[in-house]
C-alpha cells in the first residue's frame, strides 16, 4: 500500500505540473482525468476502497461534461484544439461556457458541487490517518494543481481576448450537440449529495483539528488568487526548458 500510496501521489503531481504547461484543450483535460485516477488510486492506498468508487463515479459525470464541452468548443472554433487561438469564447457560446465552469469547479471541489462531496472526503479522511506531514503537503500541492490548470483553462478560453480564426455561434442552436451537455450540467450538479446518501448512508464522523479541516478550502482559494494574479503575464523564456520537459511527460514515453 506504501508503493501505491507513493505513485499514486507522484502520478497527481506530474499531471498536474504538466497540465499546466500543456495548450491542446483536450491533453489538459485528459492529464486532468489522469489527475484524478490518482486521486482514487491514493484513496485505495489508504484503505478508503467505497470512497474511491464514489469519486469514480462523481468524476465520470463533470469529466463526461467537460470533454463534451471541449468538443463543442472544438468544432465551434474552426477544430482548433490550441487554447491560445481561444479567447473570448463565451460571447459565442455563453450555455457552454456555464456548463464547461460548472464541470471545472467541481474539478475544483468548490463546495456543494458533484466533486467536493467525494474529493474533500478522501482528503478529510486522508488527514485523519497519520501518514506524516510529506504525505498530506503533497496531497495539498496536488489539489492546488487541479485549481491552477482549471482557472488557466478557464482565463484561456473564456475570459481573454479573442486570438483565433472565424467562430461559428451556430452550435449552440444544434440540440443534438448541447442537449447531452445540458443534461450531464443538471446530473453533475446534484450527483454529489444524491450518491453520498445512495453509498454513505451513516453518516461518518471526521474528526480534525481546525486548520485541517479548512486546508482543502484554503488551498483551493489560495490558489485560485494566484493564477487569476498570474494571467497577466505569460510564460517567458525562462519556462522554456521546464517547459519543455513537461510538456514530453518528464521523458516518461521515451
């Protein structure tokens, strides 16, 4: 359990850092998805066996959410996938763009979302075991990691301006294309509580000091300020080595 605890945290920590560094839409939500696998695989490391499931089954439902997004987005803009040609996307596609949110801040696990139901459980419980401070910070830096490629996505897409070719608005009329996205918006939102009463239905007693049971909160929000603070600027030269070498994965398929 020591071994899969230490590669499933090492797992997290290298999607999320590579993530961060990576501009094709669909790589950074599938690092994302390798993101969480670890997440389960470091809940089954501790022993938390139904937890695992009840974040695989909350996770499938905003991961589905957010590919398909990624998809409308995808053929809306022309079939760019490079999210700096994005920018400015949520005049031409403002239903997408609250469904995309939704499914990245539950990614995030901001509260009462499908995501901080299972998420901050596995963490609550996670620091209840004592597997001393390396084990816990590290779990911290890889919740931060998910808020940080998540608000870039995000900023990227949405919020900026403008860098790309023709839009096309049209998609959003197309129900065949949102009608699935609507209905995976409307499951992602009350499948956390619903399956935490279907899976849990004692209740648990977690007990933490203070400063514990806020740090999920805490690095969530605190991290969340530091990239909308570092948006402004963009990756300089410097970066480009550490840029390079995660974006081959830190040379793992070689």
């Amino acid at each position: 359990s020591a071994l899969l605890l230490f590669i499933s945290i090492m797992t997290m920590f290298m999607s999320g850092v590579v993530a961060i560094f990576e501009y094709d839409l669909k790589k950074i939500i599938a690092l994302s998805t390798l993101s969480q696998l670890g997440m389960m695989m470091f809940s089954i490391s501790l022993g938390l066996y139904e937890l695992a499931f009840f974040h695989l089954l909350t996770h499938a439902l905003f991961k589905a959410l957010l590919f398909l997004c990624a998809g409308v987005l995808i053929h809306g803009a022309g079939n760019i996938q490079d999210i700096r040609s994005f920018g400015g996307l949520s005049l031409n596609f403002p239903l997408v763009t609250v469904c995309m949110n939704l499914a990245n801040l539950s990614l995030c696990g901001v509260p009462f979302l499908a995501g901080f139901y299972s998420k901050d459980l596995i963490v609550e419980l996670a620091c209840q075991y004592s597997w001393g401070i390396f084990v816990l910070l590290m779990m911290f830096i890889c919740l931060s990691l998910t808020v940080l490629y998540s608000v870039r996505l995000t900023y990227l897409s949405f919020v900026g301006l403008y860098g790309g070719g023709a839009s096309i608005s049209v998609c959003e009329s197309d129900y065949s294309l949102v009608g699935p996205v609507v209905i995976l918006f409307f499951t992602s939102l009350v499948s956390g509580p619903i399956l935490s009463w279907l899976n849990f239905p004692a209740p648990v007693l977690i007990f933490l000091p203070a400063f514990l049971k806020w740090g999920a909160l805490f690095f969530v929000g605190v991290s969340l300020l530091v990239m909308l603070s570092l948006q402004g600027l963009t990756y300089s030269y410097k970066w480009g080595a550490v840029s390079k070498f995660s974006g081959l994965m830190w040379f793992l398929p070689w």
